[in-house]
C-alpha cells in the first residue's frame, strides 16, 4: 500500500493590530513634533524675511537711480569744466598774443616819440638861428642906411630888404614846421599813453586769467575743503567733488545692501530648508531661537548698512 503522508497544517492566528511591534509600524504626524505656536512663529519670521528683502530690494533700486542720477550730474559738470578751463586757455592765448602786440606797439611809438622830439629840438634851434640871423639882417639893413648914400645906398637897402623877407620867410616856415611836429608829439604822446593803458589792462587780465588758471589746476590736484568763492570754476570744482563723494558714499551703501540682501536671501533659503527638514528631524525650540536673532540682528543693523 502507498504509503499515506499527511501534512499537518498549523493556522497562524492574526495578531491584533494593537499588539504589534510598535517600533515597525508606528508613523508619526509631523504634528507630534512641531507644534502649532512653532509653525506660526516660523510663518510669521519667513513672512517678516519677505518683507525685509522687498525693502532692501527697493532701496537698492533708489540707490542705483540715485547713483545713475549722480554719475550724469557729474558727467555734466566735468564737461561744464573743461569748456571753461578751454575757455580760459583761449583767454589767456589771445591775451598773451594781445600783450605782444601791444607791446611792439608801444616799443614803436617810443621810438617815433624820440624822432619827433630831436627833430621838434633841431627845429626849434633852427627857429632861433633863423630869427637870430634875420635881427643881425635888420640891423645890418639900418646900419646900411645911415651909413651909404644915392643909388649904392638904394641898392645895398633892396638887397638887404630881400635877405629880410626871405629870412622871415624862412623863419615863419620853420616855425609852423616845429608847430606841426609838436601837435604830432603831443597826439603821439596821446597814442602812446593810451597804448600803455591798454596794455595794463591787458596785463591785468593776463594776471587774472593765469591766477584763475593755477587755483583750478591746484585745487584739481589737491583735496581742499568746501568753502564759499565767487570764482565761478571754484564753485564748479567744489561742487564735482561733492558730486563724487556723493558717488564714493553711494557705491559704499550698495555694497552694503548687497551683503545685506544676500543674508537676507540666505536666511530664506535656510527656513526653507529648515521648513523641509522638519519632515525627518525634530525640531526645537533651541533650533527656532538661533535662527531667529539672526535674522533680528541683521534687521536692527540694516538702517546703519543702508544709510
């Protein structure tokens, strides 16, 4: 006979769920570890993290127009500048050129004025001369009178009588020869005086110019305090230099906001990330209060950054 095998099957029970292992199969909410004052405190410091990143965004756009307004302003100015230090360049050319001219001028007014004064010197002595030869003519015209006689005597007296004339003549031509060259001296010497007038005030200016020239080349390379002038290329000059300290300080801010925004976008990344962490890592309070004065004091040294 076959041999008969019988299996003998042994029913396993059902464990109650309740007596399960509960180190498999138990599942926690995550509301077992954090509870609902944390969830709230953490919403409202991502909210006031939010908030603080849209402020900084914003005024480091009105620094970046600010700065953009500066730059134009200043660019403005430096070409203001140039134009009147070009112009004062030109000034101070033609000024020099005026001065040499001038003074050429003056050198040969000079030298006419030392002809006309020998030649006004020699007329005046030929004057005398003449007038001295034709009192001895006069005299020797009565002497001849009183000394010859008859038709010899008439002679002498017609022959003496036209020496007379012709002296006087020649003396009354002399005279208004010297006359002519004295009102000549006298409208050069006028010219001339005029011409040295001129030429002080041109020499004045060229002084001027040169000086107004040199205070905006110092003060270009030097660093000065702001103060009150009324040489208008000083006003400019001081006013692009503040126009740059403007920029320095402004270009300092934005550094700062930067820095400042990028702890702000590194403290919201890190509650995100602390936000998806949560779900496998308990969270604390200890954990919650380190985050949070962080961010607090970067927020109470923002306004220091930012100004």
């Amino acid at each position: 006979e076959k041999e008969k095998i019988h299996f003998e099957h042994t029913p396993v029970k059902d464990t109650p769920i309740c007596d399960r292992d509960p180190r498999v199969f138990h599942h926690s909410p995550i509301e077992d570890f954090i509870s609902c004052g944390e969830v709230d405190r953490l919403t409202r410091e991502l909210q006031q993290t939010r908030d603080e990143l849209h402020h900084a965004e914003t005024r480091q756009a009105s620094l970046e127009a600010l700065k953009s307004h500066l730059q134009l302003q200043l660019r403005q100015r430096s070409a203001q500048c140039d134009r009147i230090v070009a112009q004062m360049r030109n000034s101070e050319s033609k000024t020099r050129q005026t001065v040499v001219k001038l003074t050429q001028q003056l050198a040969d007014a000079d030298i006419r004025i030392q002809e006309l004064t020998k030649q006004r010197d020699l007329l005046k002595h030929a004057a005398k001369g003449q007038k001295k030869r034709a009192i001895k003519a006069e005299e020797e015209i009565a002497r001849l009178r009183g000394s010859n006689g008859g038709n010899a005597e008439k002679r002498n007296e017609d022959d003496a009588a036209k020496a007379i004339a012709y002296l006087e003549e020649h003396n009354k031509q002399l005279r208004e020869l010297a006359d002519s060259y004295e009102e000549r001296l006298a409208i050069t010497e006028k010219e001339v005086g005029k011409l040295r007038e001129r030429l002080s005030q041109t020499g004045e200016a060229g002084l001027t110019t040169h000086d107004g020239n040199e205070r905006i080349s110092l003060k270009s390379s030097q660093s000065v305090s702001p103060g009150p002038s009324p040489d208008k290329a000083t006003e400019m000059e001081l006013t692009i230099r503040d126009l740059q300290e403007k920029l320095a300080q402004s270009d300092a801010s934005n550094k700062n906001l930067q820095a400042y925004l990028a702890f702000l976008k590194h403290s919201y990344s890190s509650i995100f990330d602390e936000g998806d962490e949560k779900k496998d890592v308990p969270v604390t309070s200890a954990v919650v209060t380190m985050a949070t004065p962080e961010i607090r004091r970067s927020n109470d040294a923002s306004p220091g950054l930012i100004e």
